[in-house]
C-alpha cells in the first residue's frame, strides 16, 4: 500500500523552544493531508487540514499560531509547534489521502512523532 | 465529532472470529464506514471500508446492517497479533475535504 513517513519519529525539546514535524507521501501525490494529536491512552483528535497550496482548515479549539502548518508540495506537509510547552507533549500522526482516488478516499497514516517537552 | 459508538473492550481466543461492533445510527446516504486498528505507538493501520454492500478482503469482513446504522467488523482467525485498538469510522464529507473522526475505538485482545 502507499507509505507515508513522518521524522522525526521522536523529539525531546526543552519548553519555549519550536519544533518541526515532516510529514511525506512517499509513493503518491497527496493534495489533503491531515494531522492527529494522541495522547496517552486516548483516541486520535483531529488538529487540522491541510490542503497544498493553500491555508490549513483548524479544528474548533486548536490554535492556528501555535501548530503552524505549511502544505507546500504534493508530497510533503509540515507540522510546527511554536513555543512549546510540557502540555504539548504528545504522539502526533499524520495521513494522507491520494489525490488519484478521491471517492475511496482511503488514508494512510504515518509512523507518528513523539514529541516530549521538558 | 466521531459518529459512531463501539464497545470499549473485548477479548477473543486465539484462532477464534473476532466480530467487533460499531453503531453509526445517524450516518448519512454518502458516508463510507471504515475501519482501522492501531497498535501500540504506530500510525493507525487501514483494514476495510464500505458503504452499504458486505465487503471481503485478505485481513477482515464488513458487514454492514440493512439500515446501515450499525456494522461489524469480523476477523475470522484471530491471531496475537491481531491485538490492538479497533476503530471504526464514518467518513464525513465537508466541503474541506474528507475528514477521518476518530471515536473511543475497541480495545480488542487476543488470548493465547
């Protein structure tokens, strides 16, 4: 099936301090994308849309200045927690949906990115 | 918001069908059910999708009730393996694209 990778797939950070996660459809072009937050022992909460070419789409609570998500290629999004703090520390998952079976419309996930903030 | 309810754990024996269950009572006539399962700290794991037919693949069944408000997710032959959190799924369609709600899922664990 098609892969997608996201790296790191973990970082300690100290707090106050940004942080990037890539996220790459490595088989496929990928025009949505989308980026999860899991924390322990949790279901996956959905942050945000993000479309190439054009401003991601927040879910109701997440704040737009504080994950940064930039969508500039078919084949690469990425995640950037600005100023992060301990609460910040979580598992975050990326998916993509190829743009060559839009009615299907199957995701494929990432590896995930665990992200702990000292 | 996830549109569906499953229970929040269960157990099978190994080489025993596993038939997990989902209620999707307010799903609409376009949206797709799908289910996906993820094991501990990795990317959820795609396993089957459908939208009012039972479907058949090499890892599970789908069947999905007439009414389409509720579907089961069967493993035929489940193996180790196969423990993990199950999710079940309706696709929503949103002018932003298709967007992936996840609910509380089935903690489903395989015993020796």
């Amino acid at each position: 099936g098609a892969v997608v990778s996201q790296h790191p797939s973990w970082v300690i950070c100290k707090s106050g301090t940004s942080v990037k996660i890539e996220c790459r459809s490595l088989d496929f072009q990928a025009t949505t994308m989308f980026w999860y937050r899991q924390f322990p022992k949790q279901s996956l909460m959905l942050m945000a849309t993000s479309n190439e070419g054009s401003k991601a789409t927040y879910e109701q609570g997440v704040e737009k200045d504080k994950f940064l998500i930039n969508h500039a290629s078919l084949t690469l999004s990425t995640l950037t927690v600005t100023s992060a703090h301990p609460e910040d520390s979580s598992f975050y998952i990326c998916s993509a949906k190829s743009s060559g079976s839009p009615n299907t419309g199957e995701l494929f996930f990432g590896e995930g990115s665990r992200l702990t903030v000292l | 918001d996830a549109k569906t309810t499953q229970p929040t754990s269960m157990d099978c024996a190994e080489g025993r069908a596993a038939n997990l269950p989902c209620n999707h009572s307010t799903i609409s006539g376009n949206e797709y059910v799908y289910w996906y399962r993820q094991i501990h700290s990795q990317g959820p794991q795609y396993i089957i999708h459908g939208l009012k037919n039972n479907e058949t693949n090499e890892m599970a069944s789908l069947i999905i009730t007439e009414d389409r408000k509720s579907s089961t997710l069967i493993l035929p032959h489940a193996t180790l393996r196969d423990t993990a959190v199950y999710y079940c799924i309706v696709r929503v369609a949103y002018n932003t694209g298709n967007q992936f709600y996840f609910g509380t899922g089935t903690s489903l664990t395989v015993i020796p």
